[in-house]
C-alpha cells in the first residue's frame, strides 16, 4: 500500500499509529482548539525537517501575533515528534493523521495552512484549504505538474484568494541586491543571462537518497530545485516565461557508476549497505541525532528510508540538466543545473545593453556527516558590474544572518511579523509559482519529446504577477564611451 506519496505504508502499522495518534490527540487537550484574541490561527501539513522553521517561527520567534493551533502527517512518529517540539515551547497544537485533514480544518477552524509535505502533495491541501475558506501558505515548489497547477489556479479563482508562496532565495540579500542593481538601470536592460547551479556530491547527492528522486513526488530537480532559481530569474527580470527547450540526463547517479567506482553492484539502502566501508556516499542516520530522531525512529510506521542507495537503478530524476528559456520580453536564459559537481553553488552573468552583472556565491551545504569540499569557502558572495566599455566594480555584498543566506529570517519577518512595503515585491503568490514550476515541468517535457514546449500550453487563465518596475527594452541608451 503507498499513500499519495508513493511512500511505502503497511495497512497494519497505519491502522495502528492511527490509534496511537487518537489518544495522543485526546492528550492534546480540548482547550486547545479554543482561539486567543488578537492571534492568527496557523496549522502545518507535513512534519518533516522544513516544518520545523515554521514550528518555531509560530510558536516562539512571531508567537505575539500568531498560534500553532494543528499539525498534520501521514506519519504518527514525526506527528508526535513536532508535537513535543511545539510543546516545549508551550503550545498546544492538536495533532491529525494526513487523512483527518478536512477534520482537522473543522475542528480547529485555521485561518492559515502551512503546507510542507511533499511537493506532489501540495496542490492537495491547498485546494482543501481555499475551498474551507482558509489562506494557504506552501513551500516551493508550488506543486509538481501542469495538470495540478491547473487544479490550483482553479481553486484560487473558485475562491478569490491567493496563495503565498515563500520563496526564500529572492530575500537573501545579496540576491535582493542584484534585483536592486537591475531595477537602478545599472546595466540598462538585459538581453540574456547565463546561469549555472551545482550541486556537490554531498548535497546533491542526497536529493538521490529521498522522495526527490522519484519524478512522481518531486518532479525531478527541474522542478523540485530549479523551482528556486527559475523563480530567481523571472523575478530578477521581472518578466514571465514563453517557450522551453531542454536536455537532461542521469549518468552519474546509476548502477553502473556504483560499479566504475569499484562497488559490486548498488544496494537498497545505506543502513543495510554490505559495501558501506567501500562507498564514501554512505550515509549513517544513526549518527545523526535530528536525522535519527525524524527518520530512522520514524521507518517503522510507514517504510520510508531516508538513506537509500544514491546508485540504486529505479531512480527516475536527472542529475546534468541544460535548458533554454525565452521570456515575453525577449530576453533569454541559458541555464543549467548539474548534480554531481566539486562545489556547491551558482554563478550567473546578466548581460544588458550598457554592461554586465557577473555574480557568485558558493553555498554552505551540510548533510549529516560531511561538510564543505575541501578548499570551498563558505557562503562566499562575488558580485561584479563591468560597464560594455568601462573598468569592472567590485561590488560590496549585502549581508544577512541565518538559514539560506540571511534569506529565511527576512521572509519569516515579512509573512509572521509586521509587513513593510516592499518595492523589491519580493512576496510571490500563485501566479510566481506556477512560471517558475512551468519552466521545470516543460523542461520536463522536452526531455522526453526532444521538443521546445510553450508555457501557454500547459495551463489556462495564468495572468502575470506583480512585479516592480524594470529599464524597458525601447528606452533611450546612451552611446557607449570609446573603446
Ligand atoms: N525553501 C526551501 O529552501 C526548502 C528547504 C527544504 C524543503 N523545502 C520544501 O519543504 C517541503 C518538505 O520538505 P522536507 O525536507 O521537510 O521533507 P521531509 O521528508 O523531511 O518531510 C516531509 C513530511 O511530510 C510527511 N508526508 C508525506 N506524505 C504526506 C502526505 N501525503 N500528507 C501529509 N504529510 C505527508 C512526511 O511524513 C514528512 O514528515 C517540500 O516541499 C520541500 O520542497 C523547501
């Protein structure tokens, strides 16, 4: 039996931490559900490590003006788990097995839903939650196919309501300062930009590991982590995507490079792994108090191994993609996103009609058990504007504190505390959401069919967001100076 995660559930142990999570509901208190004055009423759906920002964001850093009134899972153990951390810190959320949801919604009446389950799940409880009248919160992506995306656009018109999507990176601020050179006209108008973003074999081999590697619950990384960056672009350019044309691959991540390294064959998981003294992708749970308390604890009631085999053959996600994206502007995006690669980060050039934006960062990533590859500097920021004919500037990188790049703390800000107005609009709803996970699932698309996909095709009654003003492509530019 598998639920709509495609995670595998025995119908025995759900039934029965179905039971557990009854009395620990009964636990929880009736008080529970009753509203304090003055205080947003959120509930989170999916457990996981990402819940846990939200969990203390509502019940500690932003608990003035907002309450963590229910959580929802498919797995009682994690259930429980963000129970005790909720309860540490004095709240009192009642806890709901995932096919309780709509129960849930009843009974503790959420103004808000916080959706972190996995991303094919998405579209599920955000179109639950607009239809019971509540606002829907989710993390990126926003959903996984054209087919959902359609769902939710639907229900959002169905319901007049936006759904927020947190889109992190656009607040990190260095990456809200090339938006804030862009919009000065530092560099006139951009024409093209080349992007590329590695993944090391540390952190990027993990999305191998996971639920990420199954196409049906992630999309795959053009949609799964690409979502982040294809966001970056649309608005950093502030305009929306029309046509997609991609390649992807997986050579990396296979049986056979198990093999060419010197292991007999892939195996199921890590734990279990007879060659595990031989392959340095090995991943020990157990070694991990946050890993061994969320997933390893955790196995017993739905089957889902958080350290599988990154070479194992049913993997269906590629690991070297190349895209090539045309937006209604006319500006064009060569990206590409590869896998298996020595350091972790991007580096991406915006070219424009009076000069260039070279800009870099390479990114902490830590998975349990190893750090940054050696001779990597953590979370170094380059940014670099060249005039078409002048000498390069090195520019001073903004600086934040905290979870991707400063990026977390500024947005958890935004969405839990006091909103200020923000000429970056940096707040994304659904309509971001969809052309940035458009441009992954068409890349999709093209892999597959070898053909170039219009965004226009794959969803009905989509309308640009709302973006901050941008240098035109018709303005007048002045003469370049002598070469
Ligand atoms: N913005 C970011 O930088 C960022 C970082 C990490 C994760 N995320 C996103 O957060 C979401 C969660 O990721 P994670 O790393 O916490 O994953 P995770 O595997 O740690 O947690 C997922 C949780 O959802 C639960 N779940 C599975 N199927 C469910 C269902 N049908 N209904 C309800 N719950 C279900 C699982 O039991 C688990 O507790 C994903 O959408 C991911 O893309 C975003």
């Amino acid at each position: 039996m598998s639920d709509s995660t495609g995670i595998r559930l025995d119908r025995r142990t759900l039934l029965q931490s179905a039971g557990g999570v009854a009395l620990g509901l009964a636990s929880a208190g009736a008080g529970a559900a009753a509203a304090a004055p003055g205080r947003k009423r959120h509930v989170i759906v999916g457990m996981g490590s990402r819940s846990r920002m939200y969990l203390t964001a509502l019940t500690k850093t932003f608990r003035e003006g907002n309450e963590l009134v229910g959580l929802c899972d498919t797995n009682p153990g994690r259930l429980e788990l963000g129970g005790q951390v909720a309860a540490a810190e004095g709240a009192q959320p009642r806890r709901y097995l995932a096919s309780k949801f709509d129960e849930m919604l009843a009974e503790v009446k959420p103004e808000v839903v916080i959706v972190t389950s996995p991303d094919a799940t998405h579209d599920e409880y955000i179109v639950r939650a607009l239809d019971a009248g509540c606002d829907a919160i989710t993390e990126k992506p926003l959903t996984t196919t054209p087919e959902k995306a359609q769902r939710i656009l639907d229900a959002c018109k169905r319901n007049s309501r936006h759904v927020r999507v947190l889109f992190n990176y656009r607040y990190s601020p260095p990456r809200t300062q090339v938006k804030d050179l862009l919009m000065s006209n530092a560099i006139g108008d951009v024409l093209s930009v080349d992007f590329h973003w590695l993944l090391n074999t540390v952190h990027g081999a993990d999305y191998f590991r996971r639920w990420h590697s199954q196409k049906a619950i992630s999309g795959g990384l053009m949609v799964h982590k690409a979502t982040h960056h294809f966001d970056l672009v649309n608005w950093w350019l502030g305009t929306e995507p029309e046509q997609v044309l991609a390649s992807g691959k997986r050579e990396f991540y296979t049986p056979a490079m198990a093999r060419r390294m010197g292991l007999k064959s892939h195996h199921e998981r890590c734990r279990t792994c007879p060659e595990k003294a031989a392959c340095t992708f090995y991943l020990d749970l157990a070694a991990d108090p946050a890993f061994q308390a969320l997933y390893l604890n955790q196995e017993k009631h739905d089957g889902y191994f958080r350290d599988r085999c990154v070479f194992r053959p049913e993997i269906d996600i590629e690991d070297t993609m190349n895209v090539i994206v045309r937006y209604k502007t006319g500006t064009t995006l060569s990206y590409s996103l590869n896998a298996f690669n020595a350091w972790e980060g991007y580096q991406i050039a915006f070219n424009g009609t009076k000069g260039r934006i070279e800009h870099q960062i390479v990114e902490q990533a830590f998975t349990a058990g190893a750090t940054l590859p050696p001779g990597a500097e953590k979370d170094a920021v380059k940014t670099r504007l060249i005039p078409l004919r002048g000498a390069p500037r090195e520019i001073e990188p903004w600086t934040g504190t905290g979870g991707h790049g400063g990026g977390d703390e500024v947005m958890l800000r935004e969405v839990f505390g006091q909103a200020e107005p923000d000429k970056y609009k940096r707040a994304a709803d659904e309509r971001s959401g969809l052309y940035s996970i458009l441009i992954g699932a068409a890349a999709n698309r093209c892999f597959s069919s070898g053909r170039a996909v219009n965004i226009a095709e794959l969803v009905k009654g989509l309308s640009p967001p709302q973006v901050a003003p941008m240098p035109t492509h018709d303005g007048k530019l002045p003469m370049p100076g002598k070469a």
